[in-house]
C-alpha cells in the first residue's frame, strides 16, 4: 500500500490513542512535523533517486569552464549529487588515452591500470539549489547524466513499500518527540470543562526509540545498491 498523508495521520492517530488524550494538536501539525523533520531525515539516508541530462554548452553558466545549471528539478529539493557520468568526453586538460591492439587480457588490465593511473579523476561539486562544478575545468561537446539525491515529494508516493514501516515509525516518534517537548511543562490543562490531563509521560522515550532507528537506518543505508562505495584491492 503507498503511502500518503491520510496513511501517515491515521498510523500517528491510532498509536498516541487521541481519542482518550485532549492534546492541542491538530492533523496540520502532524504533517508540518513530518515535512519538516520525518521527511527530511528518511531523505538524508534513503533519498528520493533523479536522473537529469546536462549540456556543456546550453547549461554552462557564462564565464565559468566547469559551472553548470541542473535544470528539470522543479518541486524538488536536491540533497546532493549521487553519481555523474560523461559522454563524449574531451577537456583540455586531460585528452590523452592510451590505446593498444594487444589482445592479451592480462597486458590489457594493466594498461588500464596505467592510464587510470595517469588521467586526472573527475570530481564534483554541489552548491545548493542547483549549481554543480565538475573538475577537470575545461569540459567541452560533452553531456552530463546527473544522478540527484533529492528530498522525497510531499505526497509521498515516491517513499518505497520496502521501507513503508521504517518512515511511518520515523514520523510517529518524531510528532511523538514534538508533543512531548512542548507540552512536558504542563501536566494539566486548563478547559472550559475543567482541569484536562495531558497524559504525554509515556511520550518521553520517543526521542530515545528514533535514535535507535536511526541505527537500523544507519545499518541499512551501508547496505544500499546505489550508495556510492569506495572498493579498494
């Protein structure tokens, strides 16, 4: 079942119990909490994935080499850059390619070995909303496919059923949280029926259950397929 906000308000409702609670909290403050805090966090370790196709020519910012324009990621918040690859790819910088007609796989690896150990790496930089720097400066004719690490769309269809669970706990502890530290300094309210029992003391350990799914997400994230890794042989 994908999620939406009546899914992520009616999971909340159900386990606070605010039938029997009289709590100044309504189904807009829940939300706010969780586009605010929930969302934001689950991002961070499982992000929403966008792939955007760059121009060296056409999304070059003007009067830099190596400055370009993400364009295509309108409503999105962008967390940073997953992975990049270039097509068609020449700079002024480093152009040269060593080429050899040796079959000999062996004598092949390592003249890939050699030129990997001569050509300067490309490395990036992400400058927030939608600024990216690619290095070696001096890019030209070359087109860039951008893979986005982006905060997940307030319907939040996009959140994956594997991890249905995991975001619903995240949003339950994190409203959980909220309540707790704003209403900790008042144990009754004062009502035009009377004096109302808040009842949140059993609110108090929500901060310490989302620091232990943290971990879990901490855990799982190191296991995901398009994380980038570094493997060393």
């Amino acid at each position: 079942m994908a999620i939406n906000p009546s899914v992520v308000i009616n999971y909340i409702s159900r386990r606070i119990n605010w039938v029997n609670r009289y709590l100044p909290f309504s189904q807009d403050d829940i939300m706010n909490v969780v586009y605010d805090e929930s969302l934001i966090t689950f991002s961070e370790y499982f992000p929403y994935m966008k792939q955007v196709t760059l121009d060296c020519k056409h999304d070059a910012i003007p009067g830099t080499l190596n400055k370009f324009s993400i364009r295509g990621i309108e409503g999105l918040e962008v967390l940073g850059i997953n992975k990049f690859y270039i097509n068609n790819y020449t700079n002024s910088v480093n152009n040269d390619y060593y080429t050899t007609y040796n079959t000999n796989i062996f004598d092949l690896q390592v003249n890939t070995n050699l030129v990997s150990m001569a050509r300067i790496p490309e490395t990036f930089n992400f400058t927030p909303p939608n600024i990216v720097e690619i290095f070696p400066k001096a890019l030209r004719s070359a087109e860039l496919l951008l893979e986005l690490k982006c905060v997940h769309p307030r319907p939040l269809v996009t959140i994956p059923s594997g991890l249905r669970e995991y975001f619903l706990k995240l949003c339950l502890y994190d409203v959980q949280s909220t309540i707790y530290e704003n209403l900790k300094p008042y144990e009754e309210l004062n009502t035009a029926f009377g004096e109302v029992s808040l009842k949140i003391s059993d609110l108090s350990e929500a901060e310490s259950k989302k620091e232990e799914l943290l971990e879990k997400f901490e855990s799982k994230y190191i296991k995901e397929a398009n994380r980038k890794k570094m493997y060393i042989y």
